[in-house]
C-alpha cells in the first residue's frame, strides 16, 4: 500500500507540474504548437503586447486533407488569453498588418487573415475549382478550431466589402464557429451583373449631378484621339501593358468611371471637368477616379473576378449613356478572369445564403453607405432574426462604424454590447481621432 501511495502521489505531482508548464509557456510557444503553423515576431501597434506572421499549412481541398497543401498567410496579434478575438477576413491579399476598428474598439486579440488564392496564400498549381467560398470557410473553421487552444474569449469575425462577403460565408458554412458577424459594404448579389446595381445609377444623386458624370464620359470619348496618347504615356510610366488595345482600355475605364465615381470618392459632381476642359485635365481626373492598372494584362487571370464569375456575382457596365460612342458592343469584367476554365455563373448558392441570413442570421451586423453602389445589392433583413442593418446617410463604399452620426453610432455600439455581453469604451473614436 505505501508503494501504490507513491505512485499515485507521483501522478498528482506530475499533472500538477505539467499544468504549471503548459500556464507558464510563452505565446510564441503555444503558436509553435499549433499543428502547421510557423511564425515570425512582427512589430507590435496599439493595445497588443505581441504580434506575429503566421504560415498555416492548409488543404488546397478540405475533403482530401492528404492532398496538395498551401501555406496561408496570417497577422495575428495577442492582447491577452481571455480577450475577445476578432477574426478579420481579408477578401483580397494582405499588403501590411493593421488594428480593424472593431479589434481597438474592443481592446481584442485580432487574428487577420489572406484569403487563399491571393498573393502569398496560393498554392503552387492554381487548380481553380477549389476556389471557392466551401473551401474559404473551411480555411477559417480550421483557424477558429486551431486558435480556440488558445483563446477563450467570445469570438467574432469581420471583413469589408468582399471580406465582408467572405465573413458572412464563414457563418453560414460553421454558424457556431464565432457568436458575431459585422459585414461592411458588403454586397449579397444574385446575377452575374447584377441588375439592381444598374437601376442605382438612375437614382443616385440629382437630375443633374447624373447628367454631368455622363456629359464627362461622352466628353472623354469624343476626344478618344487626343487622349489615348495621355494613356500611353502613362502606361509608359508606370509599366502598364494592354494588350486588349488602348482604345478598348479607355473605354473600359470611361465605362467604370461612374461606378468608382460613387464607390470611392466624395467629390461634388458639379466639379467634374466641363466640355471646354483641356484633354488633359480630362485624362488627369479620369485616372484620379479609375486606376488604369485596373485593365491592364497584369489585373487579367484575376482570383476574384474567377469568384464573381462563378459564385459571387458582380456588376456590368451601363453602356446606354454612351453606346454610340464605344468601339464594340461587349465589355465583360469576366474576361479578366482566367480563361481556361468553367465560368459558369450559378445565383441558387447566393439566394440560399440570403434565406438563411433572413431566417437564421443572429447577431450579424451589415453596414453600408447609400451612395456605394454596393448597397444596391445589399443584404435585406425580415425581421425574423436578432440583427441589424445600418445605412450611413452619404456614405460610400469607406462606410464604417466610426464614420455614424453619434446617435447612430450608438445603436451600434449597444448592440454590440448586447451581443457579445462586453462594456464597450464609447469615448474610443474621439480618443483615436486626437
């Protein structure tokens, strides 16, 4: 008996030790135990005490997790074990770590993430039908399960615009991986150009300010001829190659100009160069408003026109305005998408997820500006469920939380609060803004 005594002593001993140990493991060391994961010190902004870039090995197909794989590029930045942890899902490549809004409003851990496919997340063969938002949320299932080891706090997940998108797949895929979801500007589309994104621009502004962005338009292409040698001159510059042609190239970007005229910019249209304006001053706002780089051969074979192309929708082109003035009849975003592949376009997914939204969606936050075109598609609530959708007055397509009149704000902020059942630090934008 004194022996069996001993060893069950020597038992307790050592589960006692070994839970000393795992507490007393640095953040480094827990993130290195991570099955996949290798990361690099970064430097640490705001409220964070640690910071790191993160390679995870994932799947290039989930449902054959023996098969190819590919290194996912992560941020991730450590505010303490217990704190929330805000998920950031990126719907693009990540040019730099950054503090979303959401992470410094609620003092959180704040795990940003590429989406596959993009820049540093592709994998070595580009087999695109695993592009696709199963296999992106999955990517993000697999990152909550890994990083749940380590955090216990509430969790909620965030991106904008097409991140947003992918936010809000994440939750219909895996409903119980996070307890919230905020989509900013984020579209719900149901046709591959989607109609209602057209009608926007029958309404949005005045009588006027619609006549003057389309008298710009008609101005640029009357002077085709002394404009295309501004482009190339400024392909030249800036390394741009088209081969589509430059006149096709301008008339894409004449054709895209109201829509990023609206998307991006808060300029009074009844500033916009007049008839008189000089070819160059013509040029020179046009490129301020659309990026030439957009048309080029180096925006072709685009990850995310393949998606818009296949599953996520998109917009066309009004041509109406200036049909007589365009060289052809045809001007598809979906030939910037790789060619070589199945594009066809199929909405049911879209229109499932939006029932599911409207009937399941708790505790999801979608907000936009009326003048993105973006909120044209917009997610549309019943009622039937604890959510919220709110609508900046003005706003475009760099709608956030922190750019609400106060009392809107403050909606925001309270449900926020209900849902996640944290205090919330309402002095936080007027701290940031010193």
């Amino acid at each position: 008996m004194p022996q069996l005594k001993n060893i069950y002593t020597y038992l307790l001993l050592m589960i006692i030790t070994t839970g000393l140990m795992a507490q007393q493991k640095s953040f480094s060391d827990k993130l290195l135990d991570l099955p996949g994961v290798w990361a690099t010190k970064i430097e640490v902004v705001d409220h964070f005490s640690e910071a790191y870039e993160i390679r995870l090995k994932q799947p290039v197909d989930h449902d054959n997790p023996n098969g190819p794989t590919f290194t996912q590029r992560i941020f991730i930045s450590h505010a303490g074990y217990e704190r929330p942890v805000h998920l950031e899902t990126e719907g693009y490549s990540i040019r730099r770590n950054s503090t979303k809004e959401l992470a410094g409003l609620l003092k959180a851990n704040q795990i940003y993430v590429e989406h596959r496919y993009f820049a540093e997340s592709a994998p070595a063969k580009m087999d695109w039908k695993y592009l696709n938002i199963e296999q992106a949320a999955a990517d993000h299932h697999r990152i909550v399960t890994l990083f749940k080891q380590i955090y216990t706090g509430k969790w909620f997940n965030s991106g904008w615009s097409k991140g947003g998108q992918t936010a809000m797949f994440h939750r219909y895929y895996y409903p119980d991986d996070v307890d919230v979801t905020i989509a900013y500007d984020s579209p719900l589309n149901f046709e591959l150009e989607d109609s209602r994104i057209d009608e926007f621009f029958d309404k949005i502004g005045n009588r006027k300010q619609r006549r003057r962005l389309v008298e710009f338009q008609r101005t640029v292409l009357q002077n085709k001829a002394d404009i295309i040698p501004l482009l190339r001159s400024h392909a030249w510059d800036k390394e741009l190659h088209f081969s589509i042609g430059l006149m096709k190239a301008l008339e894409y970007i004449v054709l895209e100009y109201t829509f990023s005229f609206w998307q991006y910019h808060h300029i009074d249209p009844m500033t916009v160069p007049e008839r008189d304006a000089t070819p160059k001053q013509l040029f020179n706002h046009l490129i301020k408003i659309v990026n030439p780089g957009s048309y080029a051969d180096r925006s072709m074979n685009s990850p995310s026109m393949y998606q818009f192309s296949t599953q996520l929708g998109y917009y066309g082109y009004v041509k109406k305005n200036v049909a007589d003035l365009l060289s052809r009849d045809h001007y598809p975003n979906w030939a910037y998408a790789p060619q070589n592949v199945d594009l066809c376009y199929d909405p049911q997914l879209m229109i499932n997820i939006n029932k599911w939204i409207q009937t399941c969606g708790n505790r999801m936050l979608f907000i936009y500006g009326d003048h993105d075109p973006w909120s044209a598609p917009q997610v549309m609530l019943t009622g039937e469920t604890d959510a919220l959708k709110m609508i900046h007055k003005g706003g475009n397509h760099y709608t956030w939380i922190r750019t609400f009149p106060e009392d809107q704000r403050e909606i925001i902020l309270a449900t926020l609060q209900r849902w996640l059942d944290i205090k919330i630090d309402r002095n936080y934008f007027q701290h940031k803004q010193r």
